[in-house]
C-alpha cells in the first residue's frame, strides 16, 4: 500500500542571523512537509546568500511576507527590538508566528502582543527550545508531582565564556537590545525556571549588574522571591572565565533535589536520599540537547500549522518581562523591587 502523504505547511522567516543559519534553516530544509517559500533581512545581500544555500530564491521585505497569501506562518528570528512589531504584524495578517525570545523588551509590550493574539486567527509559539528538552520535561513532572517535597529554591547559571568583540552589534546598544546579559541569557534562564515552577505569581526581586566595555552590561545576578517563598536566584555572564559555558540549574526541595544537564534527580526515601533520575532518550544522530529541542519546537509549530496542536497564549512572557524590569530597575535603584 502507497504511503499517504502528508500536506506541506508553508512558512517564510524574517532575519537572516546565526539562529537562522545555524538552526531554523538546516531542520526545516530537512522536513518533507514544510517548504520555505521566503526569507527577509534589513541585509538584502546576507539573505541572498543565505537563501541560495538552503534554496529559498525568494528574497522579500518584512510586509511581502506578510501580505504572501502562500504562507502559512513566519519565524521571526530579526533582532529582539524588532519582536514585538513583526508578530503582532503577522497576527493582524492571519500568520501563525514562531517568535524567537523575547516576545518584546518591555512588559507592556509583551501584554500588547498577547492581546493580539488573543484577537487573531494566528497562534504564537514561543521560540524557547529548552520547554521541548526531555530532561526539562521530566523535572517539571517531578516538581509539578510534589516529588521533591516543597521547593524552596532553584537557581540557573547562565555563563557564556567571554569572547573577543571585533565590533559592536545590535546586541551591545541599549536601545535596539534592550540590556545585556540579563536580557540576553536572563530572559531564556528565567523562563526555564519559571517554566519548571508552573509560572508562580512573583513578589519581588533585587539585582546588580556589571561590566563598563558596552552600553549594556555583561554580567547580572539577581534573587527573586515567589508568592509561595520560593526564592529564584540567577547568574547571567557574557565574560565567563573557563574551559566551557555553563548552562545549569540547581533545584532544592524539602523531600529532593535535582540539576541539569545532565539530568539528576535524588528523593528522600527511607531516611536516605536516592538516585531517582528517570532514563532519558538518547538524541537521534549525535545531536546536543540544543539541537535535538530545536528540532521539536519546530516539530511542533508544523503542528500548529496543521491544525494537530494547540499553542496557549504565551500570557506568562508578560510576568516574565515584568521581572527583568524590576531586575534592571532594581540595579539602578540598588534596592528590592516589588514586583506584586
């Protein structure tokens, strides 16, 4: 019997960056069912050249692609000043929308594109690959199970080793990034941790950051406090001094604990702690973890894109936003912030 096959959904991506190049365009390129229809960049050349290697020919402006009535949906990869205007652009015009982090660099303007959403046809998935990671997935079943007893604190370590600036990128400028570290590593870190915790109502946060070689900081460090008391701590670096990054976070509860990657679960049992960490599936062809959740959170756009998945509004980007608001006016201020 001749397979059924299955219809193409087709999408087109704005930005032509390093996310693009490196992960987007190489899993989508392999996929049966998607076909890349355009590709848009503020760099008419840099998308040429990127399009000619994964054979996208058409190269548009930002409103081509959203007036396109042959594409069903756009990932927004541009750089993070410009999240807000291009999803909220693709809702009013019907597209479903992949959105690389952060939704917008404001609370407010994550709130205006969640009320968008909720008034469109498209759906928004957030482009946080980390909520696709099995180990992610079966510590947030620990926490959510009440395995680990009362969590009293989790904290992240987001260290990024330093690396030489040749020049200055949007990245380094306050106005089109909207900070440094914290925004950059912080926003990814944070919703990670408060992903893992079921998005617990905040109480407050105080912060310091440092580094004076940009307009915006290279290293933050924050402790928030949680309605519940839980208390969330953060360490975001883009100077990390050591053999590797670090990306980590540490859980602590009355009855266990765990860390990841790689995943490590311990739980009181018998007036003893034991190794409880579930077996963890083994990525497909060698592929990291970075990858290998890449490659589901695309997986499950095309779903959206198909009608076979639902995407929730990404309501919790708004109190997400709203805590590294209070982080950096609490730097400035040097004090705690309420943030509820």
């Amino acid at each position: 019997m001749t397979p059924v096959s299955r219809p193409r959904v087709r999408v087109g991506l704005a930005g032509a960056g390093a996310i693009t190049q490196v992960v987007h365009l190489p899993i989508l390129a392999e996929r049966d069912d998607v076909e890349v229809v355009a590709l848009a960049d503020t760099d008419e050349l840099k998308a040429a050249t990127i399009g000619r290697r994964f054979g996208v020919d058409r190269i548009v402006g930002d409103e081509a692609l959203y007036e396109s009535d042959d594409i069903d949906g756009i990932l927004i990869c541009a750089p993070s000043y410009r999240h807000e205007e291009l999803t909220i652009q693709a809702l009013e015009r019907g597209k479903h929308v992949l959105v690389e982090r952060p939704l917008s660099l404001s609370r407010s303007g994550a709130q205006r594109v969640v009320e968008a959403a909720a008034q469109a046809e498209g759906r928004v998935v957030m482009g946080l690959a980390h909520r696709f990671r099995p180990d992610v997935a079966a510590l947030r079943a620990f926490i959510a199970g009440g395995e680990l007893g009362t969590v009293s604190a989790v904290h992240a370590s987001w260290l990024n080793r330093k690396v030489r600036q040749v020049r200055t990128t949007w990245r380094q400028r306050a106005e089109e990034s909207g900070g440094g570290a914290l925004m950059d590593l912080g926003v990814q870190a944070l919703d990670l941790v408060l992903w893992l915790l079921g998005y617990p109502e905040l109480r407050s946060v105080r912060a310091r950051i440092y580094g004076e070689e940009f307009e915006v900081e290279e290293e933050a460090h924050l402790d928030a406090d949680t309605i519940e008391g839980t208390t969330i701590g953060l360490a975001a670096s883009w100077r990390h001094h050591g053999p590797a990054d670090i990306h980590s976070v540490r859980v602590l509860g009355s009855e266990g604990g765990a860390t990841l990657p790689p995943l490590s679960v311990y739980k009181q049992l018998g007036g003893r702690p034991l190794d409880v960490t579930p077996r963890q599936p083994i990525p497909r062809g060698g592929e990291d973890l970075f990858t290998n959740a890449y490659r589901r959170q695309i997986d499950h756009f095309v779903r959206v894109l198909m009608g076979e998945a639902e995407a929730p509004l990404p309501s919790g980007q708004i109190a997400l936003m709203g805590l590294i608001e209070g982080a950096y006016r609490s730097a400035k201020e040097g004090r705690t912030v309420q943030l509820s």
